[in-house]
C-alpha cells in the first residue's frame, strides 16, 4: 500500500531520518508560524483587557476619562523598568498605576499592582500573582482575606515611616497567624512602589516640563 | 474489524492512565486540587491525545523507527503550542484557569506512550478511539481525585465550573459545609498522594470482588 508513496531503497537509505526529522520539523514549526499568526493579535486584546480589570481594582473609575491601558509611560530604575498606567480626566493625571514585585516566601515572586492618586495616596493595592503557601500565605488575596484592603488610604506620611512593617517588627501592619514573611515582604514593596512615585512624581503626573503637552 | 469495546474498557478502566498505568501523576498532583480543575486538565489532554494519536497513526509508514521519539516529541509538543495558543486566544476565562497547567500536557508520559505503544501500530481510526479512551480514562480519574481532594480540603465541590463551561454550569458549583475552616493537607501535593492511594486500593477491592463473584458462577455453572 505504501510502496507507491515510499520505495524501500529511499525509506532504508541513511539520509532518510534526517530528512524525515527535517521534514517533520519543517511542517510543525509552518504550522505554529500560522496559528501565531492567527492567534496573536487575539491573545494581544485578552490580555489588554485582563489588565485593564486589574487596573479597574486599584484606581477607581471616577479618575479618568481616557484608557489608562494605552497611555503609559516607562520609567527604567536600576536594571529593571517600570510601566506606568496614567489615568487621566480632562487631560490632567489624576492617578497612576504600576507594578511592584516582592520576594515570596521560597523562591518565587509576588507580582502587585498600586494604584497611587497625585498626593501619593494609596487607591488600592492587589496581588497579581503570587505563590504562597496555601492556607497560610494565600491571605494577600481578596478572596482568602480582606487585609489587602487595608492599605487603601495610606501614604508615605501615614502611618510614619518608622510604622511600615508588620505589628511583628513594631509597624501598624498585621501579619497573619502562621505567616510573617509573606506581609513583610508585601508591606516593604508597597512602601517600596510610594516612594518610586515620590521619586518619579513630576514625570509619573506628566509634569517635568511646566504640566502641558508640547 | 477492531475492537472498540475492549479498546473503551482499556481505556476507561482495565488499563486505565492513572489507575492501571500509573502515568501522568506529576500533572495530576498539581492540577486536582479542586475537581473543576481536573476536569478541565483532563479535557484539554483529551484533546492533545485525540489528536496526537491520529496524527502519529496517519504518519505511521513515514516515520522511520531510528527517529520515531524525535518524532512524536516534536509533533506532540506543536499540538500542545497549538492547543494553548487557541485556549488563550478564545476561551480566555480557562485559560486564566488552566493556563499555567497546559505545557504541562507535553511531559504528560502517557501522550507519548499511547503514541509509541499503540498509535503507531493501528489503523487511524483505532488510534483515534484509543485517544479517546484514554483521554477520558484520565479525564475520570483527574475528576474524581480532584472532587475527594475538593470535599476534604474546602468542603466545595466543582467550585468556579462556570469558568470552565460557562454560565450554564453554575448548579454544579455546591458548597458542602459552610464556614468550613479547610483542610490544608488535602490541598497541597500530599493530600493528591493519599487520595491516589486510597482510590487505587479501592479499586483493586473492586478487581478482587468481581474476580471472587466470577470464580463463583463458574463454578455453579459447573455444579449444574
């Protein structure tokens, strides 16, 4: 049956895997190139509008009138650089919103996002992803433990610097029962993003060159 | 002429992925903590092998047998790239599910393994039943690991099914007890170990039973 398709002599010479492997490799790749081609400009919008729900949590809607999504601005900090989501109304930045990474209990990362209105006044904070213990560490969520939320309001004045930590190292902050290091390191990252606003302040609110667009 | 129901009963019970061939564990203890997860995982790496298996069986006279891991490897590894990029492209809502889940499938022993074992040596149509088979052998037993681990550990059952089959499915989503304070254990990858056993146990009680039942019968047939 295969014999028209495929003679002995070619299937047993030695060059006959290579080529097959190739060949093989030649048509999966086209058809990943396709479906990337397909799929991408799809991928791109979910993910566009997955954050624009996160940023919805941490930056109340009554701040802006224009997309926060599209008018970003990106401040490079040592090796790493932040994106900056500003929101506006009438043209001025009411708000930001940027990403802020914690060390986790092991070895992963936590990925938060602040929101931070022009007086540098927490609106909101949420863990993107995280993974902690379950049980135990997982309170950072809003699903698990409403503690998150208790940093709406704060600022860089309140509570005073020397109040940043968990109620463990003489802060304001609960930890949770069983749990130190992962508020900790949630604590010392928000106090980390409020200070990279106060650094960037003027740039962050559009501002560094006398508050209008050239 | 093939036998699809042996090939069915293989897949479902006899010869079951988890149960029988105790392959695929390692995507099992990560993903059954609650059943929708499972049943999610199960369903997607149903697809993979469906299609893994009539691929690889239609390919058949081609692969030369120096190569044919290569082989499978690459082609079983697009199906997944395939495969996440459609789920996170238009069923999102999964995807942010499962998503961290669905490379997984591509180290999933038992792709492979149905792949060498028994696609590569049956006519498509065969390869594409035992896909089947088996994907739903293992669809049950992610399911029915995920759903003991879910009730012991949270005291819920199919919790956030709408995610995964939308709104329509809210009615499978029980909550057991509330205000249950949880089981921790049963959530982490120990809890999956002690489930497994236990499930594995019980179904070699099952095995014994009908094989005690069998011996009886044969036996009053012979006394008569």
């Amino acid at each position: 049956m295969i014999s028209h398709w495929l003679k002995p002599e070619i299937r047993q010479s030695a060059g006959y895997p290579i080529l097959l492997l190739g060949g093989v490799a030649l048509l999966v790749s086209t058809a990943i190139g396709i479906a990337n081609f397909g799929t991408h400009a799809d991928i791109a919008q979910r993910q566009l509008e997955d954050l624009q729900v996160t940023l919805q949590q941490v930056v109340p809607a009554e701040y802006y009138d224009n997309e926060p999504v599209r008018d970003t601005v990106t401040i490079q900090e040592g090796d790493r650089s932040v994106q900056v989501y500003r929101a506006r109304r009438k043209g001025q930045v009411q708000a930001v919103s940027f990403r802020t990474t914690a060390p986790g209990y092991g070895s992963s990362e936590m990925v938060l996002i602040v929101g931070v209105d022009r007086d540098g006044k927490l609106l909101g904070v949420r863990v993107i992803s995280h993974a902690e213990t379950p049980g135990l560490g997982d309170k950072i969520e809003t699903s698990k433990s409403n503690w998150i939320l208790g940093f709406t309001g704060r600022s860089l004045s309140d509570p005073p610097p020397a109040g940043w930590g968990v109620k463990k190292d003489g802060g304001v902050f609960d930890q949770f029962t069983g749990a130190t290091i992962t508020p900790r390191a949630v604590v010392k990252s928000i106090k980390g993003g409020l200070e990279f606003f106060a650094t960037h302040r003027a740039v962050l609110l559009d501002e560094a060159s006398g508050g209008h667009d050239q | 002429m093939n036998d699809y129901r042996g090939i069915f009963a293989d897949g479902l019970w006899n010869n079951n992925v988890v149960f029988a061939q105790m392959l695929a564990l390692c995507p099992l203890m990560a993903v059954t903590s609650t059943a929708t997860n499972g049943l999610g995982m199960g369903l997607a790496t149903t697809a993979v092998l469906l299609a893994s298996n009539i691929v690889v069986s239609s390919l058949r006279h081609w692969i030369a047998q120096e190569v044919r891991i290569p082989v499978y490897v690459l082609l079983i590894a697009s199906l997944v790239t395939l495969a996440d990029m459609a789920i996170n492209a238009w069923l999102h809502e999964l995807y942010k599910v499962l998503g961290l889940f669905i490379p997984l499938i591509v180290v999933n022993c038992c792709v492979l393994g149905r792949a060498e074992s028994f696609a590569s040596k049956q006519p498509v149509s065969a390869a594409a039943a035992d896909g089947l088979a088996m994907g739903l052998g293992l669809t049950l037993a992610l399911v029915l690991i995920g759903a003991c681990r879910e009730i012991l550990g949270s005291a819920t059952l199919f919790s956030h099914a709408s995610l995964l089959l939308g709104p329509a499915f809210t009615f499978l989503e029980t909550t057991l007890i509330k205000d249950y304070h949880g089981f921790l254990l049963m959530l982490l990858p120990p809890g999956g170990f002690l489930v497994l056993g236990f499930l594995l146990a019980g179904k070699r009680v099952i095995e014994r039973v009908a094989e005690v039942r069998g011996v009886k019968e044969e036996f009053h047939c012979s006394v008569q």
